[in-house]
C-alpha cells in the first residue's frame, strides 16, 4: 500500500501563482477556471540526472482541501536505460530524491517548501 505525501508551500507562496523556480516550471494541467480540482505540474527545464538511468522531468500535485498542502500524485523521470518514462512514488527512494531535490532549488529562491 502506497502512503500519500504532500508538498506543504509557505502561506506566501502558492503554487499557483508561481510560474517558474529556479530550473522548475509550474503549469496548470487542470483548466485554470476550474477551481474544483486544482492539479499542476512541476517540470524541469534544464536536464539533470538523479542517478546514472534517471532524469527527472515532472511532478504532478493537486490541491486538496487543507490550504497550502498539494497532494503529490506523480513523479515522473526518465529512464535512459529502457528509453521511457518511468513513474515513481515517494515511496520510493528515487521519488524522495527527486521532491528532495526540488525543495533544495525552491529554497534557494526563497519558496518555502515543506514534504509531508
């Protein structure tokens, strides 16, 4: 069984208002009137290897009821072994390297980001 994790942003810095952190972008992948479901993603513009297979690409969170805390849904790297992406959790090591990651960058720019 999967447990959920969260991204928890400061007050001062919701997500969507950000646009771009760093060698993140921020996107709305739900449309942006739609304020029932909220989901975004987190994709990297600058190719990094988290290991010597993987890349990360993109994070995907929704908003969920409790202000500030987005639900993480996916992260997705890709693999240059099989030549796809592969989806990975936070329940894997590589996921929380990949959220670990984006926190460092978020906090260089001042975006207060927490992982729950």
């Amino acid at each position: 069984m999967t447990t959920l994790h969260y991204l928890e942003f400061h007050p001062a810095d919701n997500p969507m208002y950000l646009k771009k952190v760093g060698n993140w972008v921020l996107t709305f992948l739900s449309p942006r009137d739609d304020l029932t479901h909220i989901q975004l993603a987190i994709t990297s513009v600058l190719p990094r290897q988290l290991s010597e297979n993987l890349q990360p690409l993109r994070v995907i969170i929704d908003q969920t009821e409790i202000e500030n805390r987005w639900l993480i849904q996916q992260i997705i790297c890709y693999d240059s072994t099989q030549g796809k992406d592969e989806i990975l959790s936070c329940d894997d090591a590589m996921g929380i390297k990949v959220i670990k990651n984006i926190m460092q960058e978020f906090n260089k720019y001042d975006v207060e980001l927490n992982l729950i």
